[in-house]
C-alpha cells in the first residue's frame, strides 16, 4: 500500500493547526497578563481556543486509528498530539485561575495571606533556633 505525500499531509496537516492554537492560546494568555481589565473576556477566548484545539486532538487520534499506514508511528503521532494539547490545557488552567489570584483573598472573603517576602523576613536566620 503505497502512501500518498497527500495522506502525509493530513497528519502535519493537523499537527500545525494544532500547535497554532497553541500558539493562539499563549498569546491571549500574553494579553491576559498584561490587561487585568479583560480577564474575564480573555480566559473565556482561550477556554474556546482550548475546545477548538481539542476537536483537532479528537480529529488527529480519530486519523490515526483509522489508517493503515502512516507517515510517522502512531504512537508516536498520538504523543505529538497529546503534547501539544497538554500546553493548552495548561494555558487555560492557568487563565482560569487567575480572575481569583488578581482579585486576591480579601476579595474572595478570605483572610488576607502574608506575602513570600514577609514571611522570610519573619523567619530567624539560618542557623539559628527560633526562641518560643
């Protein structure tokens, strides 16, 4: 069975447009950092983003399952695709937390929590024991 520089395409084809949402995601997610005004806005396009790229995933595994042949091993193609999903997936992990981290504890009703840097100032020196 011979493989056809068409059928080879589909897969890269895919690959692309999959790493192009990645691509997508981290610049919304660039934008989201940079503009606490449009976190709402911002987390829900890249949480599209993230939905887009998983019918590629969906579409890649589908290919890939149902060809005989193809032009890298499947697992391997399968690995690619996983890969490239796992950055989106942490990108809109991220955006989805951040309305709650830019808003802080005392917004949320929670108690405020000291800052890294309050704490190592608080802390004795190296070395030492602290006294009760």
């Amino acid at each position: 069975m011979a493989l056809s520089s068409k059928r080879d395409g589909a897969f890269f084809a895919l690959l692309e447009r999959q790493a192009g949402k990645a691509c997508e995601a981290a610049r919304t997610f660039r934008d989201l950092a940079g503009s606490f005004s449009e976190i709402d806005r911002l987390a829900d396009r890249i949480a599209e983003i993230e939905h887009e790229a998983d019918v590629l995933t969906h579409e890649l595994f589908d290919k890939v399952a149902s060809t005989f042949i193809t032009p890298l091993d499947k697992e391997d193609l399968r690995d690619l695709s996983q890969a490239l999903d796992d950055i989106k997936d942490c990108i809109e992990g991220r955006a989805l937390a951040a309305p709650r981290r830019a808003l802080g504890p005392r917004a949320l009703g929670g108690p405020a929590r000291p800052s890294r840097w309050s704490e190592v100032a608080a802390a004795p020196p190296s070395g030492t024991v602290a006294s009760p």
